[in-house]
C-alpha cells in the first residue's frame, strides 16, 4: 500500500524507561489515526520512529511501501511532518521559511513563491509573513510549522500534537486544512491529549499509554466497549460533592468520576431513566441541590477514564503541566538523541 502506515513489535527504551513497549500500528491509506495518550504515554517517540528520526531498539515499520530502518531517505522524501521538533529557521521570516521548504522539495522558485503566500493566507500568518520567526509567539510557530509540513502535499503525513496550545479558532481552522487533505487522500496519523480532537477527525485510535496500545478501535467501538449510559450531575455547592458521590456510588456500575471545578459527577449505570429517577429521589432525600442532571453516552473521556484510570486532563498535569497557551514546546523531553 503506497500511502499506509505499518508497524509491528515497536521497542524503544531509554535507560529504564521503555517508551515503546511492543507496538503495532495500523493505518490503510488514506485514512486519519489518532494516537491518543497522555504526557509520556510514547506518542511522540512513535512518531520519531515511524519519521526515521530514531531508531527502534525492535520491530519494524512500513511507511508508504518502505522499510523505515532500510530506506530511511526514501522515506522521508515521501512523508511530511509536523510536530514537536519544527524545523522553523528562527532568523527567517515565515515567508522565507516556506518558500525555501518548497526549493528544498524542488519546486521552482515561483511556485514555491505561491504555495507560501497561500499557506501564510491560511494560517493567519499573512500579517505577519515578513517578520522574522524568532518574533512568533509558540501558537504562531505552531502554524508556520504546520503550514511548512503542507508546502508540497505528501501521501503521508504525521502531525503530533498539532493543536497544543492553539487557541479553538486556529484550531478549528486546522481542523479544516486536515479534513481537507484526508479527503484529498492523504494519510495521517496525528498524536493528540485532546480527546475530542480525535473523536473529531480520526477514523481509527489508538490509546497508549506507558508505551503500550491499550485500545484501538473506532470512536464509537471504543465508547460501546465502555459501557452504557452515564448518570450525570452539577451539584449546586462545592460541600454537596461528598454525599452526592455516596448516593452515586451506591447505584452506579463503576467508578464516580468527580470533576471539583464544575461540581460535576459522572458514574456509569445501568437501568436508564427509571434509574434516574431514584437517583433524583435520593439525591433529594440527603438534601442535595441539583443545578443539573441527566443519563447520556459514554464521551471519549470516559473510555480514557475507564482505560487509564485518569483524566486526559490529568494525565497533562502528570508529567509537569500541561502546554500552556501559546507555548508550544511544553511537555517535551529535553535531551534530543539524534538518530544514527
Ligand atoms: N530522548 C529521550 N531521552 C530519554 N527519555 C526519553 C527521550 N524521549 C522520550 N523519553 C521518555 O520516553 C517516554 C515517552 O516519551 P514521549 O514519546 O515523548 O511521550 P509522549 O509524546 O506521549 O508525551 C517518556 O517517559 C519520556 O520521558
Ligand atoms: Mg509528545
């Protein structure tokens, strides 16, 4: 398959720590996975591996009907990728830094001239073409680097965490370039912490984490496998919290997952609206003031709950913290090994 992603039996360790542990991955042509994990899971250590920018210490990898580790050069030539690592010339400007991609890919000078004031159009960047890069904030590097990735349009592409630290209009703007070149027929694996990201574009995903595939599936074969409704509720008090999730623990299937900020309590049950309506009664009877309250399916967050026993959002904070806005290096490992 020209344009699919292939991996089989991934082991990648750095001292102690096993980033990849045994990984397969899929991807059919002209299809989106997303690669769904939180800080640490092994996304971006993937990512490397499958770009050729690392070695695995096991395993292979196909990349658009080439072996990653024997034809590493060919490889390169056919994929693009954006991610943490950008390959943004700090003392160019944005403008320089695409059009000087698309000399690198042999486009005339003309045309690489075109590609780029379309690309700066796209990304909002067209104000800001002709400064020099070291004067971007990181949600605006973000964009020249992914706008760099889409100079030339390859049959493969990897995105890792595209959307980190962007803000929701830049997102939902790329969110339209990727939907647009998967139509196209690109190929893309994408790593992202943002579930709905994923639920959002990827055909197909893959939850890792400690460098192992813990699900695949489509969105909706993962939300199936992780149960049926939830019960969920607002409380109206901070102090309401505690004996909410006691009348909640006694009807639900599973853990009560409890979100302190929003006052909101979620629990997986069985027994749908007749269910409901004792939850109300009892909730009632310990005097507990409801703002809000409903049965719904289970979200991607929920499967991420079920399966790593966190939140995404947690996971972020795991590791450090999560990328804060317009910081788009955060969470990255410092120490760099370059690939023999
Ligand atoms: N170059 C490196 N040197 C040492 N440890 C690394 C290196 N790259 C990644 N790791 C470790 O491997 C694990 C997976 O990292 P990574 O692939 O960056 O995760 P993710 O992208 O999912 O956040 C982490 O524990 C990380 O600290
Ligand atoms: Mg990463």
């Amino acid at each position: 398959m020209p344009g699919a992603i292939h991996a089989e039996g991934l082991v990648k360790t750095f001292g102690d720590v096993r980033a990849l542990d045994g990984v397969d991955l899929d991807v059919p042509e002209g299809t989106v996975l997303g690669l769904l994990g939180p800080n640490g899971a092994g996304k971006t250590t993937a990512v490397r591996v499958l770009t050729t920018l690392l070695k695995p210490d096991s395993g292979r990898a196909v990349v658009a009907g080439l072996d990653v580790l024997k034809h590493p050069n060919e490889v390169r030539r056919a994929i693009g990728l954006s991610g943490q690592f950008a390959a943004v010339d700090e003392y160019l400007t944005g403008r320089e830094n695409l059009h000087m991609v698309g000399q690198l890919y042999q486009m005339t000078s003309k045309a690489a001239r075109i590609r780029a004031g379309e690309l700066l159009e796209r990304f909002n960047l067209a104000e800001a073409a002709d400064r020099p890069a070291k004067t971007y904030s990181g949600g605006m590097r973000r964009r020249l680097d992914l706008a760099a990735a889409l100079v030339v349009s390859p049959p493969v592409m990897f995105m890792d965490e595209p959307t980190t630290g962007l803000d929701p209009r830049n997102r939902q703007q790329l969110w339209d370039v990727i939907q647009e070149l998967v139509a196209g027929g690109t190929t893309l694996l994408l790593t992202t912490q943002y579930l709905e990201e994923a639920d959002h574009l990827a055909h197909d995903i893959c939850v890792v984490d400690h460098g192992r595939v813990i699900a695949r599936g489509t969105s909706d074969q993962l939300k199936v496998r992780t149960g049926g409704e939830r019960v969920e509720v607002v409380v109206h008090r901070p102090d309401e919290i505690v004996p909410a999730r006691a009348v909640l623990a006694g009807f639900g299937k599973g853990e009560v997952a409890v979100e302190t900020h929003t006052r909101r309590l979620t629990v997986p049950v069985t027994g749908g609206a007749k269910l409901l309506a004792e939850v109300i009664r009892e909730l009632d009877a310990r005097g507990v003031e409801i703002d809000d309250i409903g049965l719904r399916r289970p979200t991607l967050d929920d499967v991420f709950i079920s399966l790593t026993g966190h939140t995404a959002e947690l996971a972020g904070e795991r590791a450090g913290g999560a990328a804060g806005e317009g910081d788009g290096t955060a969470g990255e490992p410092a120490g760099e090994e370059a690939a023999k």
